[in-house]
C-alpha cells in the first residue's frame, strides 16, 4: 500500500518498458506485479538511472533505449522538456535516432572543440578520454601528460584573452593617439604664427604618427593565439623544446620567453603604473595557476630527464594529433544555416552544446571505428563542458537551479557504455540526482566494464548507484549479479506428483537392435513365430513393481476400489532462496525480447521477467511524424 501511497503522490510522467509475465507473482511475493501489467518508471523514478545489459542482438537498443528515448521526447506535447545526450560506443545508436535529435556532432557539423571551456575543462577531458583522471595516482605518465595539458593549456587560454584584450586596449590608444596629433597640429599652428622653431612638434607628430601606424597594423593584424586545437598543438611545441645553455644548463627556448614576456611576467613597477593592461590580470596577482603554470615551463620542464618528456609528449600528441590527421573532421552547419566550412581544429566557434540544458536533442555520431580515439575525446569535451554547467548550477543555485536559470533536466543514454564510461561519470551516478541529471546506459555484460573498472568492488559500487536494472540474454556473471540486487526470499515448497512418462520410441529402438527384426537372419523363420506367440510384446514397466507374468491380471468390478472425490494434497514448507532462480533465468531470456526487470517504482522494488516491444527505427520516424502533425493541427 505504501507504494500505491507514493506512485499516486508522483506527478511525474509514466514511462512503461515492458509487460510483465507474472512470474515472480506466482510465488506471492509483494514487489511482483500482475501478469500483462506494465512495468515501468515515472521521469522522478528514472532520476535514480537506469543500467540495461543484453548480448549482441537480444533487443537492449530496439526494444528498451530506442522506445524510451521516443516517449520521453514525445512528452514534449504534455509540456515536459527533457534535454538530451546521446551517445555510442560504437555508433549505431545515435545515426538510428537521428530523427529525434536537434544537432548531430558529426562531420558537416561547424563544431568548437574548446568552446566555452576553461583550460582546467579541457585537460580533465583529455585525462577522461584515457580512462583516467587528472588526480589518478597509478600513472606517472597520466600524470605528466595531465600536468603538462593543464599548464600549456592555462598559457594559451591566458595569451588568447590577453591578444584580445591587447587589441580592444589598441583600439582605445588609437583614438587617444588621433586626440593627441590634433592637440599637437593646433600647437604647431600656434608656434608658426608666433614664429617659433617646429623642430620639436615635428619629432613630436612623426613619434605619434607611428605610433598611430603601428597601433592600426596590430589591430588589423590575424590574431596569434586562437582557443582551438591546432592553436594548442603550436604551443605545445614551442614550450616543449628547452634548449641548453652554456655549462648543460636546461632553459625555455627564447620564442617561449617571448610569449611569456608578451604576458607579462615578472613586470617592473613602471609597466605595471603605465600600461597596466600589458600585464595579464593572472600575473598581477600571486598565487595563480598562470604563474604557476610559466614557472612549471621555465624551471621544471626544461630539467625533467629527456625520456620521461618523451613519454609525457607522446600521450599529449594523442589526444591532440587527431584532430589533425583527419580531413573528415570539418563542417560548415549549425542548426541547418551553412556557416562556412572549416575544420575542426581551427574552429573557435561552432554549434551551442549546452542547448541540452534548456530542453534540446543532442547526438555524438562519431564511431569509434573509424575515429579511434579521437571519437572519444570529442566526446569527453562535449560531456565535461555540459556536466560541468551542471554542475555549476547547483552549486550556485542549489535546488532553486529550475527557477533561477530555466534550465531543465538532462538525460545521458550511452548504449555500449564501457567504450565511453570514465571516473567523471563514475563519481556523477552518486550525485546527480540532486543536479537534474539522469543516466540510462546499456552494456552487453556485467565483465564488459573490466576495461574502466578493473576490480567487482569497483563494478559493483558504479552499478549498484543504478537503482533500476533490466537484463536480456547476458552472461553467467551478469546473472549472478542481477540475482544478488533480486537477493532472497521465502518460496513455497510443495510435493508434486510426477507425471508418468513412457518412453516408446526408446523400446522400438531397442527392438530394431535385437535378431527379430533382421530378416535375413538364418533362423528367420523360427524369430517370426516366436513373435508371433509374444515374445517381442511391450511391457510396461514401474519402478518399485514387479510385471504380473507379462499379462494383465482382470479385478472383478466389485473389488475395484471407489473414488468419489478429486485429491486434493496437502503439505510443502518455505525455503529461502534466490528471487530470481538460474532455471527461470534460463528458461524465460531464452526466448528474444524477454527481459528481466528490477525497477526502482516509486521508492519500492519492482520485479519480474517481462515481454518488450519491438520498435525499429521506421517506427520511431512514424510515431515522430504523427507527434508533429498533430502539434501542428494544435497550433
């Protein structure tokens, strides 16, 4: 009753998955629903996520991630705006569900790879692109390889903002150099009528003139430093190159001075007092990551052992190179509007991903198969960008983030997710209740996660913060792991009778072996009388009795004994004992589009095998279009 109480008190749509057999009914127990009942979860039950396993082919895309997706988009006629995520491991998933997505990340796609995001984002999703993170401690080359990204990557975010701000400053001086010719024009013209010497106003106007000049030609000038990956990769190999002094003596090369000059490190107090903003704000203040981060270049790198750097840079290389090395990794569109054709890695501004918070449809279509691991990194940048904002606002508006941003809930699907999975999404699970963020992930089986997840304890706590389960087809260890969320119960026990079984084709197997049923035999003549007279009949045989001379012994009427009555038996006794046993286990997933369902409805456990549904993606299309005709007549 208590979870009738909660289910009627949630508000939240209904979102069914599939009919529920009526197994685990048959043992009474109170968490198995009805035979044909939907089993489902409501938006606020899917808040507490949801993990699906099943083979290759058993239906864990069409008949549970595909239809779900189409349901919760289709809320949007009731007035319910969920933003969404789509991604794959392997591809497949995202290019079947195009028709429900606002933006494909795909080529064609005018997409930013560093866009919006701060140098500590982008080198945390390097490190997530690895199956790592920036404060893994196993690696000393993730380690150096992440030290490495953060600090170059801090230097260009620092020297991108710092050009600009120089150029918008040159813009200003412009002027005030325009003002200042015009005062020394008037004061020259003041000095020849007076008969003065112009010597001075002259060296005074060329000095400004070229001012003027030089000032107008920075302004006009491409901009060095662009937040990009290719603006990276030329940074990367200015700052990685030290050279030797006199003595052995390890240094930063003087291009690399030159910038961070250009930043203004280690400014004297009279450029601070007159050109205050050729000095990056970051510089002005002790403690930062941007001092820090020219130090780690001017000191420390230069003197790590030349092997070891080798090795950083070979992992920063990977994580970089590939948007380099691929030609099909450009595009032009943003939201169906051709914005010019560049290549990703030159692109500082592309299409909004942080759309998904205010309600928008958001596919990564980048198979791993043909992008290798490059795929993988534009995915971790996009989901660390987006988290992140999530993140944000929670923490700075708390559980008010609906009201103060107008931001809505945001539904992570990921199907082969141990090829995407990383520890930012591991911690996330735990959290993200609270933040207006839900998964729903499928994978093939409980062993697939070994490859980000080494240990079972590892497994099992990044599992069990996904409180509704349902598994297909799957292996023997994902079966013990759904058994033990099921755990035990009390199941009654009660005698049956056998049904008696006789096993005819057994006994004329064994007479098609015997010397009676070869006819070329010599003694033929003699087996078929002998046959004749019975010798070959079939007898019946119960354990425990003994045949009555192979005949059939007649009882008179009146010794039969009478049964007026249907047996009813009585007895049996409660064993504990697994809720979902291996021979229902093995009998009902044998059938394609079965499913074990362990639901979290309401607040209270659901639990049965049911039957899904299967949907291909024509009929996802179809019910989409009749969504949108109907809106259409609406309107």
């Amino acid at each position: 009753m208590q979870q009738i109480r909660e289910a009627a008190r949630d508000s939240s749509p209904f979102i069914p998955i599939a009919k529920a057999m009526g197994i685990t009914g048959k043992a009474d127990l109170a968490c198995a629903p009805e035979a044909g009942q939907w089993m489902g979860l409501s938006l606020l039950d899917l808040s507490t996520h949801m993990m699906v396993f099943g083979a290759t082919g058993t239906g864990k895309t069409s008949s549970i991630l595909r239809p779900t997706a189409l349901r919760i988009k289709l809320l949007e006629a009731m007035g319910v705006k969920i933003g969404a995520l789509l991604s794959d491991g392997k591809g497949a998933m995202v290019a079947d569900m195009r028709s429900l997505l606002d933006t494909v990340i795909e080529p064609g796609t005018k997409f930013a790879p560093f866009q919006g995001m701060s140098a500590a984002v982008v080198a945390e999703a390097f490190a997530q692109a690895n199956g790592s993170s920036m404060s893994d401690k196993d690696s000393i080359w993730v380690k150096g390889a992440g030290t490495f990204h953060l600090f170059c990557l801090t230097v260009l975010e620092a020297l991108v903002s710092h050009e600009k701000a120089n150029k918008a400053d040159g813009e200003l001086r412009l002027g005030s150099l325009e003002h200042q010719v015009e005062h020394i024009l008037a004061d020259m013209e003041i000095a020849r009528r007076a008969g003065r010497d112009l010597a001075h106003f002259q060296n005074m106007l060329n000095q400004k003139k070229q001012s003027i000049k030089e000032t107008q030609a920075f302004i006009m000038s491409t901009r060095q430093y662009r937040w990009t990956p290719t603006g990276y990769n030329r940074l990367k190999d200015i700052l990685s190159l030290p050279v030797m002094m006199a003595g052995g003596v390890m240094r930063a090369n003087d291009d690399a001075m030159d910038i961070f000059q250009f930043l203004g490190y280690k400014p004297s107090d009279d450029q601070i007092a007159s050109r205050p903003v050729s000095v990056h704000p970051d510089l002005r203040a002790p403690g930062r990551v941007l001092s820090r981060a020219i130090e780690y270049f001017v000191v420390k790198w230069p003197n790590i052992h030349d092997e070891a750097r080798s090795s950083y840079l070979m992992n920063v290389d990977e994580d970089i190179l590939g948007f380099l090395k691929s030609d099909l990794l450009r595009g032009s569109m943003i939201k169906d509007e051709d914005h010019g054709d560049e290549a990703w890695a030159d692109t500082e501004e592309g299409v909004d991903v942080l759309g998904v918070l205010y309600g928008d449809w958001l596919g990564i279509n980048l198979p791993a198969t043909q992008y290798g691991h490059t795929a993988k990194v534009i995915a971790k940048l996009i989901k660390s960008k987006v988290f992140n904002a999530i993140r944000e606002r929670g923490q700075k508006y708390g559980d008010r983030w609906r009201e103060a941003t107008g931001q809505v809930s945001v539904m992570d699907m990921v199907d082969e997710c141990q090829d995407m999975v990383s520890p930012m999404e591991i911690d996330l699970t735990a959290v993200a209740r609270s933040l207006g963020l839900f998964f729903i992930y499928a994978t093939q089986t409980y062993e697939s996660l070994d490859s980000v997840m080494k240990s079972k304890e590892a497994k099992n706590r990044f599992l069990n913060n996904f409180l509704s389960i349902a598994a297909f087809r799957a292996s023997e260890e994902t079966y013990q792991y759904v058994q033990s969320r099921a755990g035990k119960v009390k199941k009654l026990r009660v005698p049956t009778q056998p049904q008696a079984f006789m096993d005819i084709s057994r006994a004329i197997d064994t007479f098609d072996n015997t010397i009676y049923a070869d006819p070329n035999h010599p003694s033929a003549h003699i087996l078929r009388d002998l046959d004749r007279r019975g010798s070959t009949r079939l007898q019946v045989v119960v354990e425990g009795m003994q045949p009555y001379r192979g005949l059939s012994k007649r009882i008179p009427l009146e010794e039969m004994r009478d049964q007026n009555y249907l047996p009813v038996y009585m007895g049996g006794k409660y064993e504990v004992t697994q809720m979902l046993e291996d021979w229902e286990i093995n009998d009902s997933l044998s059938v394609r589009g079965s499913v074990i369902l362990l639901l979290n409805r309401a607040g209270h456990a659901r639990i049965d095998f049911a039957k899904t549904q299967y949907h291909s993606v024509q009929d996802v299309e179809d019910a989409l279009a009749v969504h949108r005709a109907k809106s259409q007549q609406a309107a």
